[in-house]
C-alpha cells in the first residue's frame, strides 16, 4: 500500500510539474513613467552659467516639443525673460523608485546630462539633431533625486524624460519583457475652441478642416518654415491630413520618428500660366509663402499687373494668390500675395486651389 501511495504522490507531483510547464508565460507589462513636480532654473546660456532668468513648474513630467520658440511651462505658459535659442535649464525632482533596475529613456534637441541618486548616468551634452537615447541604472529603492541639464542652441527645441522599471524577475523565468512604451507623437488643441487645418503649413494655406478640444490628434510630421512657431502634420477625421499651428497644440508622446516635411507649396512654382490675370489695389509685399510669418522677396506697387497661377481659400473666398510677375529689375518672379489687394481678370476656375 505504501509503493502504490507513494507511486500516487509522484504521479501526482509529476502532473502538477507538467501543468505547470503547460501554462502560457504572459509577457510582463511595465508602465512608463514621467514623474511628478519637476522644478526647471533657467538661463540665457547654452551651458547653465551666469544667473538664473527663470524658475518653472513641470507638475506632470518633461514631455515637451517647444520647436522654435521660446520655452513654456509645464502647463504651456510662457517662461518670462528666456531666449528663443541659445538657453538651458537644470530640471530637479524627488521621485520614488522600487529597488530594481529601471530604464530611462530621453529624447531630445539639442543636448542633455541625466543625473540619478546624485551619479552622472547619461552626458551628451553636445549639438545635433532630435533623437532618443536611453541607459539601465540599478536603484536602491526609496524616494530619490532625479535631475535633467539641457540645452538649446537654435531651430527645435525637444525634451522628454520617461522611465520604466525592468522586471528581472521576469527575465529570469524566460518571459519577454514588453516594455510599454511612450505613446506615439499626438497634440491637442488649447486656449482656443478651434485649430484650422490647412493644406501647409502657413497661416494663408487653404482651410481644410478643425481641430477641436478634447480630441486627440495624431502627429505625423512637423515643418518650422514660418519661423515663429512649429507646424504639425496631423491626421483628422477618418483617413484626412493636414497642418495645424502648434502655437495652440499641447504635444505629447514620442517624437523620437516625427520627421520634418514638406509641403504642396514647395513643389508648385513651377505652375503654368492659367489666362487669369491680377492687379493690385495697393503697395504689395510679395512673399515666398503664403504668410506674413515668412520672408518678403519683392514688392509690388499699386497697379501693377502680373499671372495668377494658383490661390488658397478660406471662408469660401480666395485668400492668397500665387503670382508670375516681372519687377522693376525685369526680372520674373514668383511669390505669394494677399488676395485682398488684388483685382482678378479672367476665369477663376482654372487656377488650382492650394
């Protein structure tokens, strides 16, 4: 009797082993974190020396594209007395952490130090192009500091700063670790009930479309042709594209892949002559795009005549008006004017809308 219990017990043992062996390993799930009550000092240095011009909160984490511009806050405020280029800042928190190995993950534009428990774990404080680096840093567990240097030469400005623990736990048993990682670059619409999309990415490309509060729009790419502001390639509505200002777009997400883009209106000088022409009813400044934001590349005086070769619309009228024209060097151009000022000549349909 006690072979056959014993036999039992093994067989028993051996089904439950074999059970066990039989049961899928789930692969294990880890939360990116941003961090809480980050305090960033500012200045109008590129290396964090000479006096602090500025103090800001970042309540919810770094996760920042503040493109050509100055710098805002944590809650998109703007930073009083903080250059558009050619500044940096120190941000410190006190976050708390599980003693375990955890990997930070920054992207950024133009450089960084990252600095955990007071050890200097990540330094690329050097110039260059957005991009993410990341590095795995065993912590003792508890409430430790946490502290981000940062700079900004010109162009872009990028900072974002996520962690995620590492289970080694997991690693240990063969299951995958499947990180989750930073949602994908997305905006918002804030401090206006409505964004215009439009076509490109400029204040007179043709309304398309808007984007409202309380949605989430996905970020494709993004173009800082204007100047004062980033604008970002979105996609809206079921399968539809186009630019918003980021001047009233709170960015959030991994921008590590949004890549600059270009538009419609950097491949259409080339358009032909239509039969419509136009006359202007005032002194013109003929711009390379169609916005007051860009460049002036000649100027047109009252009653000057010249091609239309394409327009954009807004509001169910033409907004501004891509020309042809020979200026007082004889020299032919072509430029962007407001359509305001501008008398047309001929059939209007068969100029492009932009």
């Amino acid at each position: 009797m006690k072979a056959i219990w014993r036999l039992g017990g093994i067989l028993g043992a051996l089904a439950v082993l074999f059970a066990l062996l039989s049961v899928p390993i789930t692969p294990v799930q880890a939360q990116a974190q941003f961090g809480i009550n980050w305090t960033a000092q500012f200045y109008n240095t590129t290396n964090l020396s000479g006096p602090i011009v500025a103090t800001a909160a970042f309540p919810t984490g770094i996760n920042k594209t503040w493109g050509t511009g100055a710098p805002t806050d944590g809650l998109n405020n703007p930073i009083t007395g903080v250059n558009a280029d050619n500044w940096s800042a120190r941000f410190s928190s006190v976050q708390t952490f599980n003693a375990a190995p955890y990997n930070f993950v920054l992207t950024y534009d133009d450089g960084v130090r990252l600095f955990v428990n007071g050890n200097l774990v990540l330094d690329d404080f050097n110039g260059g192009t957005l991009r993410t680096k990341n590095v795995v840093v065993n912590l003792p567990g508890g409430n430790l500091t946490v502290v981000v240097e940062y700079f900004d030469s010109t162009l872009d400005a990028t900072l974002q700063v996520s962690w995620i623990q590492v289970d080694l736990t997991a690693a240990a048993t063969g299951a995958a670790l499947q990180p989750t990682a930073i949602p994908p670059a997305s905006g918002s619409v804030v401090r206006v009930n409505g964004l215009a999309i439009r076509t490109g990415p400029y204040l007179g490309a043709t309304l398309v479309g808007v984007a409202r509060p309380n949605n989430t729009y996905e970020i494709i790419a993004r173009n800082e042709s204007e100047g004062l502001f980033p604008w970002y390639y979105i996609k809206f509505g079921d399968d539809r594209f186009g630019w918003v200002s980021g001047r009233y777009l709170e960015t959030s997400g991994d921008f590590s892949k949004v890549g600059s883009k270009g538009s419609v209106f950097d491949e259409i000088d080339g358009a032909p002559n239509v039969g419509v022409s136009g006359t202007s009813r005032s002194v013109l400044n003929v711009r390379v795009r169609p916005s007051t934001r860009v460049a002036v590349i000649d100027q047109l005086d009252w009653g000057a005549t010249f091609q239309i070769i394409g327009r954009t619309r807004q509001d169910g009228k033409d907004f501004w008006y891509h020309i042809r024209f020979v200026n007082k060097n004889k020299e032919e151009k072509i430029g962007w004017v407001s359509a305001r000022y501008v008398t047309a000549r001929g059939n209007m349909n068969n100029v492009p809308v932009r």
